[in-house]
C-alpha cells in the first residue's frame, strides 16, 4: 500500500470533507448513508454487523493503524527503546577522561562554567574523577568500563555516541525534550505516537506503541512521555503492566462471556460509527478502533505475557524470571512484542539520578542499576540477531542527560545533571555498528567533535523508520508541528 506525502493541512481536509458530505448522507433517501456507514466501519465491524449497517467488512480496511509505506525506503521496521530515567553518568560508563582523573578535587576553572546554569551546583565545585576502571572491547575498541561487563561483550554491535547535547537540565521538561521535541507540557505527541502516526504497526492483535516500566517508580514527566498529544488517541502509547493481566480491565468479569462481550461490542462499535457519520468527528474512528484492538487483545495479551513459555536457556540469557517485575522481563517481552509486529517498544527502567546522597550515589547505587540493566540489555541484542530480527529492528538506550565532571557536595559521591554531553548507544536496523561517535574536552565537559543534538537524535530515528522529519506533519492550532520543531539533522556518520 502506498502512502501519499504527509500534507500539514490533510487532517483538515479530511475532516470539512466528512461535515460536509454527512448532510447530504443524512437526507439522502437512497441508502448513500448506510452504505458510506459500512465503508466508515471497514474491518473494524464483525461481518454480520457490516451487513446489517448495509455493507460488507469484507476488502474494506479503516484501521488507522495499519501499515502504511514512508516517504522512502526503511532501513528498520521496528524500534525498542531503553529508556534509562535519571540521566546516567557518562563518565562512569563510556566516557573516560585522563585529564580528570589528574584534576580530581581541584576546583573547576571558570572558563568552563562561565554563564552555565546547573540544577544544584555552584560554580566553584571540584571536580571528580571516575573510581571506575575502563577497557577496550572487541575489534572496534570500544572504551567501556567495568560497570557493563554484559554489554561490553556485544561491543562491536554497537554504535555509541558520546557527544548527544540536549536544552533542558531538570528531569521532567529534559525527558519530555528528548520523547516529544518540546521541554513544555503543551500536548505533544511522543515519538512513539509519531511514527505509528506516520507508518502504522504490523500488529493487528497489540497495540502499535507500547510503554513498559521497571523500577522503584514511574518516570518523572509521567504519561505525557508516550502520549498522543495532539494526534488522534489512537497512536498513544499503551503502558503494559507486568503481571497476569497486563492491561486493566481487560479480562471479562465473572459470568460474562465472550458471546456478551462480543454482542457488547458490536452495539457499542455500531452506535459509534452511527455517531461519527453525524458529527464528522475523527476521533470516533479511534474509539471505534481501540473497541476493536480490545476485543482482540483479550485472547493476544495474555499470551504474550507468559515468558515462562521460553526455553530456559533464554530466560537465564536475560536473568528473566516469570511473574516478577523487572526490567530483565521487560526486554525479553520487548523482543515478544516485536516478534508480534509492534512498531514501537519503550522501557523506562527508573533510579539513574546519581546526586551522591544514600542511595542515590555513583558507588552501589550505580552498581545496582547496572546489574538490573546491563544483561539483559545484552541478551536482547543476542537475542534479536540470533532470531534474525536485529537487523530490522534498533535498539536504543539512554537517558534525558548526562551527569557533569563536577562533584556535588553531598553524602556520598554524586553528580549533578549534565546538558552539554551525554552517552547513547544504538544498535540494529540501519545503524553502522563497530565505532564510537563524538569526542568530549579532556574533562568531558564540552563536545568538541561530532556533536548530537536530541533533534538529532530524532531526525535519525525517523529516517532509519523511513520518515523524512521535515516532511512529517500535522496541523494544530493554526501550523504545522512536527517532532523537530524547527532543527535536526540526520547523523550521518550513525548510518549503515
């Protein structure tokens, strides 16, 4: 199926097209208005439902997120995103810096910090050089240190990035940045709901974008993260919980069947296309829509959450254990729901925020989250290329900044947020794996080589998906938005 150009005025279109034919559907005496019902209702409607509405379900497809082709040919079909909420240090995982390590304690000189702003330091703090020892990995000599044992195996599938900058240094606005181009709470579509919004799932029985979350809490910036914003609702991300019933609600309660769901179904989905023909309302297609997915998910949702399903050999290569919470589990689905055709898996795994107070501090604390993430993180890389799906499908991994060469005078040894420098790592579908991209001062406080923007970042992201970010908009309150806002540019050096 081919896709027409994005046009920033088609919703719009769209939309006056349907107020205004609905008058003469209402008054037309010659069935026009039943028949223009069951083409609304496509697939979304049993066959027998279509029939009596005066169609047929049968060659007709109205599902708003069905597959649909890109502005050009995709390098990746799929993206899991890992999420790590808090901001890791960089300079306790990929960065290291000589230079610190000589100047540990000595006061940082101004010209670093001249007209910075940093959420809890002042600008005569010492710097802190790493306790964390480093080595070299695989033919591409990745500089990884002792805190990722498990990744450092699967180096040279990996493009590590070191000099992603972002705008915005406390937690909720810099998340939002990174997930929606926007620091501000203002109904931006996450870049989950984009790309679904622009190519559709392969998924017929799963959501198109789903939301998994490990940690001792949510992320701070919360459902706004994977919303729809603007977009119809449709293309909003799903979180998934992690126990017998992954979604609320959705198992029938006791003594209703799947004949009265179904009868349910059929009403309710009937009554709602009968209201979309009267008041042209797009969003109805979507509601029509998730009755639709909900039906369907209560026979695929339950199967896909029993991991216990896989061989042992795969759950002890996660460190995944059926029926608990952990992030382990949730990588191990991520590469289930993929399998399923889901087009957009995102993990937030929460606790990075390494200030140096108890517990949250660069010795175990850091040790801790390291060894929730760092296996399976590998596995599921292992994993995807053994399966034959890494290649179609990227595996992203970072947080919304990174953490300063300064110290804070806490406690316990800590870091304070970082805009200027952070790491990512990519692997998979259309990436150049084998090198290490961008270079950061002998301190690691400035990029001096390469340097990524998070608009960057997106506007990779989107053309590995086939999406061209300039082109890839929607209308709202008077002008086009699109996840770039006004910059981005594609990294080059990133691509295979």
């Amino acid at each position: 199926m081919t896709q027409q150009p994005f046009h920033p005025f088609a919703q719009q279109q769209q939309h006056l097209q349907a107020v205004t034919r609905r008058h003469f559907f209402q008054q037309c005496q010659l069935g026009l208005g039943s028949m223009a019902l069951a083409s609304l209702l496509g697939s979304a409607l049993r066959p027998e439902v279509a029939a009596a509405a005066g169609g047929s379900s049968a060659g007709t497809d109205s599902n708003p997120l069905a597959p649909k082709e890109g502005h050009f040919a995709a390098k990746a079909k799929r993206i899991i995103y890992l999420f790590m909420a808090g901001g890791p240090s960089q300079l306790e995982l990929f960065d290291y810096k000589p230079e610190l390590q000589k100047l540990d304690g000595q006061v940082v000189p101004d010209s670093f910090v001249q007209g910075k702003r940093f959420a809890f330091l002042r600008k005569d703090a010492k710097l802190l050089g790493t306790r964390r020892k480093f080595q070299f990995y695989g033919e591409s000599k990745a500089h990884i240190s002792e805190c990722l044992p498990h990744l450092a195996t699967v180096a040279d599938d990996l493009c590590i990035v070191r000099s992603v900058a972002t705008d915005v240094f406390n937690h909720g606005p810099a998340k939002l940045f990174i997930n929606t181009g926007s620091p501000q709470f203002s109904f931006r579509p996450s870049m989950g709901s984009w790309i679904t919004y622009g190519i559709g799932s392969e998924s017929n029985d799963l959501p198109g974008f789903v939301v998994l979350q490990s940690g001792p809490r949510g992320p701070r910036g919360g459902s706004p993260l994977w919303g729809s914003g603007f977009l119809p609702t449709t293309y909003q991300g799903v979180p998934f919980l992690s126990g017998a019933e992954p979604i609320l609600n959705l198992t029938n309660p006791a003594g209703y069947n799947h004949q009265r769901q179904g009868d349910f179904f059929d009403t309710v989905t009937a009554l709602n296309a009968r209201r979309r023909q009267v008041v042209g309302d797009p969003e109805i297609d979507t509601r029509i829509s998730a009755y639709e997915m909900a039906y369907r998910m209560q026979s695929s949702a339950p199967e896909l959450m029993q991991i216990g399903d896989e061989t042992e050999a795969t759950l002890a290569a996660y460190g995944a254990e059926p029926g608990k919470s952990s992030f382990a589990n949730n990588c191990l689905l991520a590469r289930r729901l993929v399998e399923r055709g889901v087009r957009f898996v995102q993990l937030y795994h929460t606790d990075w925020d390494h200030h140096g107070n108890v517990g949250t501090e660069l010795g175990q604390s850091l040790d801790a989250r390291c060894r929730e993430t760092d296996q399976a993180c590998a596995a599921l890389i292992r994993d995807l290329k053994q399966r034959g799906l890494l290649d179609e499908t990227l595996v992203v991994w970072g947080g919304e900044f990174g953490r300063t060469p300064m110290g804070e005078p806490r406690d316990l040894i800590g870091r304070d947020h970082h805009i200027e420098a952070s790491t990512m790592w990519f692997a998979g579908g259309g990436i150049k794996a084998g090198q290490t991209i961008g270079q950061t001062d002998e301190i690691g406080y400035n990029t001096i080589e390469d340097r990524v923007h998070v608009h960057d970042v997106q506007a990779t992201l989107l053309h590995l998906m086939g999406l061209d970010h300039l082109k890839l908009t929607y209308r709202f309150q008077g002008r086009p938005f699109r996840l770039t806002d006004v910059a981005g540019e594609v990294v080059k050096k990133m691509l295979a």
